[in-house]
C-alpha cells in the first residue's frame, strides 16, 4: 500500500514539474518579449496559452535525425542521462512540511552528484554527435561544470555548519519561520557565490558558452532535433526549478512564509521558486555571455577563494558564538 | 551484409603537444554575418590560423555595369551594402557626376547628405544590434531595430523603397522631400540622442561588455593603415581620416561636424567610435534641415535613364538658313567624357570607392568596386589570429562588413 501511494505521488510530481517546464517556456519567451518590446508568442490561443502544448506535439512528431558518424549508442543515452539525473533530485526536494518524496539524510549532497551525472549527459552529446561545435560545447560544458560545481558545493558549506545537517527538511527547520531566521543574512557571501554558480550550473546566460549560439552554433544539442532535443530542453529547465529550490530551501527558508497557508502549503514554496525563475529570465535578457577563458578566471580565482573564506568566517563565528 | 560496428569518429586524439584541428565556421554559421566563411586552425579554443573564405555572394556586378548605361547601372549599387544602399548610391552618383562632369543643385547635395547620414544611422544601428546579439545581449538587438524601423519608414515616405532605394540619380535625386517627411524625421532626430543613451546603459557600463571588448582584436594605428581599414574601424585605432571631412563632397563642407577618434583599436574603440558617429549624424542632418535651401533638386545637364549613345542630332546653325529647304544634321562626337576617374566616399563602413575607365561610350568600358567590407574580412586573418573563438566572433562584429558588399 505504501509503495503504491508513493508510486501515485511520484506520478503526480512527474505531471506537475512537467507542466512546469511546459509553461516555463511559456513566461521565459513572454518575459523576455515584453523586456524586448515585442509580445513574445501570441498566435496558438489566448496569448499563445497553448503554444507549450504546440511546442511540445511539433518536437514529437518532427523526425529524428541521427547524425551518420554519431556514435549512435552514446548519442541516444545522452539527453536520457541529463533527463534521468535531472528528475531524480526531485525525489529529495521537500516542498513543504512532510511534502517530500524521500527524506534521506543526505539530501544535499545527493542532490550535488545527480546534478553532477546530468553534466555527463552533455559531454556525452558533444563527444557522440561527431560535430565539432558540439564537441567544443561539450568541452567546454565539462570544464565550466567542474569549476562551478567546486565552488557550487563549497558555498553551500556554511549552511550546513549552520543547520548541523545535510537533511533539505533539518536545514528548513533550522532557520524556523521568522524572517532573520534566513540564512540569506548570516550567509550572504555564500549565496551570493552559490547564485552565480547555480546560472554557471545551470548553462544559463551570462554562462550559457556550451551552447554559446553565435559561437558553436548550440553547442552540444547542434545535431539533436525532435524529441530528443527537447529533452534537453527539459532537462536544462528542471535543472532550474532544482536549482532555485536548493536557494529556496538553503537561503529563503523553504516553505515558512510570512503567514502559513491552510490548504496548499508549498505556496510559499513555490512563489519563491517563481521568484528565482524571473530572475534567471531577467538576467538573460539583459546580460552579455562570458568568455571561456573569462568564466573559469571567475570561478576559479573569484568564487571558490570566496567560498573559502566563508567557511572559515562562518565556523569561527559558529565556534565563538557557541 | 554486415555493417562495421563501431563508427569512429573524425575528432582527432592528441598526438604529443600537437592537438590542432580545423573548423569550418560558416557559410550557414549564426554569426558570420550572411555567407562569410572563416577557415580556421585550432589549438584547444585558440586560433593559430585564420583565413577568411568570400565569394558566395558574388553577383558581377562589375561586369554587369559595363552593359549598363551610367543611369542604369546605379540600382547595382543598391545590393552592394544592402544595409546603406543609400550612401552606395551617392557614392555612385558622386563619381559618374565627376566622371561625367555634371553639376548638382544645392538643394540635391543637401538632401543627399541627409538622406546619406540617415542611412548611416540605419547602419550603425543594425551594426550595434548584431554586434551586441554576438557577444550575447539579446536585448539591444530588438532596441536598435525598433528605431531602425522609423528610419526604414521614413525612406519609405521619402522614395517607397525600405531597403533598395535608387533615391539619388546622378545630377541630382529623384524626389523633394514633403513637409510630412521633414517634421517626421525632426520627430527622430529629437528622440534618437536619449535612445542612443539607452542602449550605453545596457551594454558601456556592463563589466561583461568591456571584458569582451577591452583590449580585444588590437590594431595599431600604423596596422589599420597598412590593412587597408578604413571609417570607424581605422578612426578607432587613432588615424584621423574621413573623407566627409578631408575630401568633402555633398554638403558635407557646408555643415559642422566632428570625426570622432579612438586611440586603443581595439573593439572598444571601435564601438566608441560608431556610438559617436551615430550622434555627428544628428547633427548633420539637423543642420541640413535647418540649412535645406529652395531651388531644383535635378541639374539641368542630369542624363535621362536612357542614355543615348549616340549624340541627339541638332540643327546645324549655319547651314539653316529659311528658304533653301536643306537642313544639316551634325551630331557632336564626345559626348561623354572619356578617361579614368576613382571617386570614393565615406559610407558607414568605410571608404567605399568608384573606379571608372571610359572610353566615350554611355556605358563604363570598366567599372571597379573598393569595398570597405572585402578589405576588413581580409584584415580578420590578422586580427584574429591568437585570439579565442569567442573573440573572432566579437571581431567579426566590430569590423562591420557586409557581404553583399564584400563579394559584389
């Protein structure tokens, strides 16, 4: 009985992230049209309510077109693998109180090695297409990930000092639901550092040189078109809504909220997720892309000397005010 | 039939210290501009050997002119920076006028350099919004395009045409500008300085922008020279030719202006120039509205479009005499000059010039194009070489070419 009602929320998470992504297309093309002075989509129904739904029928029946040198076994893993590595941190995340699929002690840290395999997904892409944008994109998507992710986990040291737990709910808890309860105060270093690193993660611009377009074409998804073009897509956009949870939980305070919600809980939750999600839209349309060789000097001699500092201050003021 | 297992790939696995390898960037790349292609030597992202490839556009134009009377050839010009067909144009007229030695109204130079600086706008805004687009702010793209759109609508009310215009004719233009069309384009003129400043607060005061553009695709004063670079890419580098100013033509002796200079050459530099520039030319045509006299806007010794090539025949004067019913038809041998003539003009990407061999026909027995666009893309080998690929794209940009123009 208990797996059966876990597997019926799991489909219910499935449906509700996919619709998500669905429609954070939507308000990704419609923010940045109506930043751009133009409308954004606006033909299939109200305000183009229905173009995901149109997107998302046309990449299904468009033709799959393998490129002939590819190595085809990698080449059809690879968007699976992003995908797959991707869906399975939303099993950890805790949506409100009790609202989490598997409460495992290492939340964080598992949520750190998934996002970790989905990078292979795209090295994958750029070394199987035998493409040579797309081999470009996926070395420079490896270099970037495995910078950031350093600098990524080294940020997110100084909640867990403060929260004495790598539990997603415990690190909720533990900033309790008062406003200076945050740990965006005491750790501003470190989410400023874990900002940055999250778009650098995530591929988005000012970071987005893996598919950098007006330098390798899309980088790694250049040969990819159908479905499995729109897997990545998918992949890139969950990959958001995780990472803006881990902010929402780590820095915002989860789902405490000014006043609590009686029938839907997670609404705090999830506004504060809608709120990362506007920003990554915000500062794509505004910011220019980094160079290459620019983004690892950042990461490298910026961020993760930053983050250092901030474990040290954070356990010395921790051990002090103990 | 069996099929081989495995496939290999052609990515080459690095031999010792050597891991080079080619790329073909273009001709269908996102930002090469139109059909350039750059054949390029790579070690990891950096460039160890660049060499542009033109010629997909190419039309004969040059040829095509030499069956064309002076008149007719003049829409040729339209598709050769098909961003500014309007100063391709005058730059045209402006040299068969001095070719064929024909006069032109004050009030024709004056609408000539108007319509001359708006394109010029048109271009450096088309210009700024790839440029920008290239180096990854999405944003300013559409912004430019917005305002390019009122220019666009303004030739439109000017001549009909948005794109290939034909506007001037040689020995003066084709239309007069109606007062709706002059009170619109103050209309422009009063909004595009605080539109410009718009644009800088996007991308001059983004620390991302000056990383990419700061010290970036270098060129030396004495480099840009001996490259052959002309307009805002040599002003960049700190050498002070315009040819508005130094050899003006049109009305550009007739107004007050300032050639903007940089001093680094590098990207920057360039940028700062052309946002510069896009400022002098409201100034130009502000006074050129201001200042826009009355009188014809055709000289009277302006060739039909059908230009004959044999003299009209006329009346002998001596020989008519009333009454003894004997008329003498003469026809005058030279009609046209004949010779060589190069006439360049300073078009929004450089020094765009006219080179003419005539040997006394309608038609030009020779007609050769310098186009700024071919010597700029040939000038990216040097440029670009030992830079990253995300700079030779940001280079490709700033050098403003066209390939229209380039490949004629």
């Amino acid at each position: 009985m208990d797996i059966l009602l876990t597997l019926v929320w799991i489909v219910v998470l499935f449906v509700v992230v996919m619709l998500h992504v669905a429609y954070a297309t939507y308000f990704e093309r419609k923010i940045i049209g109506h930043m751009q002075v133009r409308l954004g989509p606006m033909r299939v129904g109200w305000h183009g309510l229905l173009q995901p739904i149109a997107d998302g029928i046309k990449s299904f029946f468009k033709e799959d077109i393998i490129p002939e040198h590819a190595d085809k076994p990698t080449f059809l893993a690879a968007p699976i693998i992003c995908l797959v590595a991707m869906m399975t941190t939303l099993a950890v995340l805790p949506f409100a109180k009790g609202w989490v699929l598997a409460d495992i002690d290492i939340g964080l840290l598992f949520i750190f090695a998934m996002s970790s395999l989905a990078s292979y997904g795209v090295v994958l892409a750029g070394w199987s297409s035998n493409s040579k944008y797309s081999f470009l994109g996926g070395m420079r998507s490896m270099a970037q990930v495995i910078s950031y992710e350093i600098s990524m986990g080294l940020s997110l040291v100084g909640v867990m000092l403060l929260a004495g737990s790598l539990n997603l709910t415990a690190i909720v808890e533990a900033q309790g639901d008062r406003f200076l309860g945050m740990y965006l105060l005491p750790q501003c270093i470190g989410f400023f550092v874990f900002f940055i690193s999250m778009l650098a993660e995530t591929n988005r611009v000012p970071f987005d040189l893996p598919e950098a377009e007006t330098e390798l074409v899309s980088g790694y998804c250049t040969e990819y078109s159908g479905m499995r073009y729109a897997i990545f897509f998918m992949a890139e956009y969950i990959g958001m809504m995780v990472m803006a949870s881990i902010a929402t939980i780590c820095f915002l305070g989860g789902w405490n909220g000014p006043f609590p919600v009686p029938f839907f809980p997670p609404l705090w939750f999830v506004l504060k997720i809608y709120l990362f999600m506007f920003l990554f839209i915000w500062i794509r349309a505004t910011l220019p892309r980094y160079r290459y060789d620019q983004l690892m000097g950042l990461g490298w001699k910026v961020l993760i000397p930053l983050a250092l500092a901030n474990i040290v201050l954070t356990a010395c003021l921790k051990a002090i005010l103990d | 039939m069996t099929r081989p297992i495995s496939k290999s790939l052609d990515i080459p696995v690095p031999d010792g210290d050597s891991e080079r390898y080619s790329l073909r960037m273009g001709p269908q790349h996102p930002a090469t501009h139109g059909v350039l292609r750059v054949d390029l030597e790579l070690d990891g992202e950096t460039i160890i050997e660049c060499t542009p490839q033109v010629g997909y556009l190419h039309r004969g134009f040059e040829k095509l002119a030499e069956n064309k009377t002076y008149a007719q050839a003049l829409i040729l010009t339209d598709r050769l920076d098909y961003i500014a067909a309007m100063a391709n144009n005058i730059g045209y007229c402006v040299a068969v006028e001095r070719l064929l030695d024909i006069s032109v109204p004050l009030r024709a130079q004056y609408l000539r350099t108007m319509v001359g600086e708006m394109s010029r706008i048109s271009s450096h805004l088309l210009w700024l919004a790839t440029h920008a687009l290239d180096i990854g702010a999405m944003t300013v793209f559409l912004y430019c395009f917005r305002e390019r759109e009122i220019l666009l609508d303004l030739f439109e009310e000017l001549c009909g045409a948005r794109l290939t215009f034909s506007y001037p004719r040689i020995g003066g233009v084709r239309q007069d500008v109606t007062s709706a069309f002059v009170d619109e384009l103050q209309r422009f003129l009063d909004i595009f300085p605080a539109k410009i400043e718009e644009y800088e607060t996007l991308i001059d005061t983004n620390r991302i922008w000056l990383k990419r553009t700061v010290g970036v695709g270098k060129v030396t004063g004495e480099q840009a020279l001996s490259l052959g670079l002309t307009g805002a890419c040599l002003r960049g580098s700190g050498v002070d030719y315009d040819i508005r100013k130094h050899q003006p033509y049109g009305a550009y002796a007739l107004v007050d202006f300032e050639v903007p200079l940089g001093s680094d050459g590098d990207i920057y530099a360039r940028y700062r120039c052309r946002m510069e520039e896009m400022h002098q030319s409201v100034r130009i045509i502000q006074q050129c509205i201001d200042q826009l006299p009355p009188g014809p806007i055709v000289g009277p010794d302006a060739p039909d479009l059908v230009m004959p090539n044999k003299p009209r025949a006329r009346i002998e004067a001596s020989t008519n005499i009333y009454g003894t019913g004997l008329i003498k038809l003469i026809r005058d041998r030279n009609l046209y000059m004949s010779g060589d003539v190069y006439v360049a003009t300073e078009v929004p990407k450089g020094e765009l010039g006219f080179y003419f061999i005539s040997d006394g026909n309608n038609r030009p027995y020779r007609m050769h194009i310098r186009s700024p666009s071919f010597i700029h893309i040939s000038a990216l080998a040097t440029i670009a070489k030992g830079e990253l690929i995300a700079d030779l794209i940001a280079n490709i940009g700033s050098l403003d070419v066209v390939l229209g123009e380039s490949d004629r």
